[in-house]
C-alpha cells in the first residue's frame, strides 16, 4: 500500500501515515504467518532518463523499467498509456547499456550503489512511489524461540529498524546532492502534472483495491489520514 503510485507528495505525508498505520500493517502480516518488527525507508522513487521527463508524453514510445512482480506499477505503466519492460534489479544497468530500457524509477541512492546513474542524464525532481523495506520471520519458526529469546529478538530489530529509517533518509539526501554534482541534471515537472497524475492513480488505487493486492480498508483509512493532513496544512494548522 505504502508503494502505490504517487500517494505520497512528501515525507511529512509519510510519516503522517505511517505513525497511525504501520502497527496495523504488521500486524496484517502476522495474520499472514508472518513475524516483522518495523520497516525502513527507501525514499521516494524518481524517474531518471537519458532525455528529460516532464510530462506523460515524453515517456511515450520509451521502455520504462518495472522491477520483476511488481505487479501495481505494472499496472500504472499500462494505464498511463507506457510500455513497461519486466526486469530484476539485476538486470537494470545491462538494460540501460544495451538500449533495452529507456526509463527508471529509482531512489537517489539506488541508483548511486547500483551505478544507474551512469546511464542516464536527467532525474525528475517529482516523487513517484515511496519505497521502504522489511524483513519477516515465519511465524511458525519463531514461536520455537523461548518468550525471552523472542523480547530480546523484538528489541534489536525495532531499534535496528529505528536506526535505519533516519540513516536511510540522510543519506537519500545526500545522494541526490551527489547525483546533481556528477553531472545529471533535476528536471521539474510540467505544471499541473502531478494534479492528473494523482487524479488517475487514485482511480487506479481503489480499482485494485478490487483485487487481492490491495486492502480496500487500508487505503481508505490512509486516504483519509492524508486528506486531513492536507486540508490541515493548507488552513495553516499546526
């Protein structure tokens, strides 16, 4: 839920939703089996190209890049009317070497570790998806820890998770700065194109919220917690 397209418009919107919504997404994992303690950021995922981005149409007639089971930006590609290519992450510098691919969405750091970087010239300064990760245990498995084992297990990882949400985002950061300092150029996109871009994923969102990889509930209650922080910030509240 947290990864769909362009939900989130910043950070602050971010840590909004996730203080009233992460426990209730573990705890949806534990009803799956599955045992997770927190989630780390990953930023947000900016498109990056050889040519600058500033609007849907640039990206027409290019092979956009969606990471392998990435089943919701698949969607979103084919519903803004792109042609997205299935690769693992694996495969994503050989695809921009060999012309297979001509647009990615990546997090600033991503694409520095992962060398990205040098094959594309431009970044969109807007935020596409927020990108976070988790590690689960099988429930089954660790039940077989004794109750003490499993609070001292619990500590280490909350305050691990704890650690890496703010070294994560200092250094997305940084690497952005790095990035504009190597060479590639920050793109702004068109004006309104956020609007519609929000406008039609939104109804892509409670589309899928039809099917089994989206929960209807969830979304409407982060919908809801991101609209009263909206309406909030433009009032001027505190």
């Amino acid at each position: 839920l947290y990864g769909l397209p362009f939900l989130f418009d910043s950070l602050e919107e971010v840590d909004v939703v996730r203080k009233a919504m992460d426990r209730t997404m573990i705890e949806g994992l534990r009803e799956k089996g599955l045992v997770s303690f927190g989630l780390a950021s990953g930023g947000f995922a900016h498109i990056m190209s050889n040519e600058p981005v500033r609007n849907v149409q640039d990206m027409k007639g290019k092979r956009v890049w969606v990471p392998e089971g990435d089943l919701i930006s698949y969607a979103a590609m084919e519903r803004f009317g792109l042609s997205p290519v299935t690769l693992p992450a694996t495969d994503v510098l050989t695809g921009l070497q060999t012309g297979l691919i001509d647009v990615i969405g990546s997090s600033a750091i991503g694409a520095l570790v992962l060398q990205w970087h040098t094959k594309v010239n431009y970044i969109s300064t807007m935020p596409v998806s927020y990108l976070f990760g988790l590690m689960a245990i099988e429930e089954k498995y660790y039940e077989r820890l004794s109750p003490a084992d499993q609070r001292i297990v619990e500590d280490v990882y909350v305050r691990m998770y704890q650690q890496m949400e703010i070294s994560n985002n200092v250094d997305n950061a940084a690497a952005m700065t790095a990035l504009e300092e190597s060479g590639l150029k920050l793109i702004p996109p068109e004006d309104g194109l956020l609007v519609s871009l929000k406008k039609e994923s939104r109804q892509l969102w409670f589309e899928l919220a039809q099917g089994p990889n989206v929960d209807e509930a969830q979304l409407k209650a982060i919908d809801a917690l991101l609209e009263a922080h909206r309406n909030s910030v433009s009032a001027g509240a505190p």
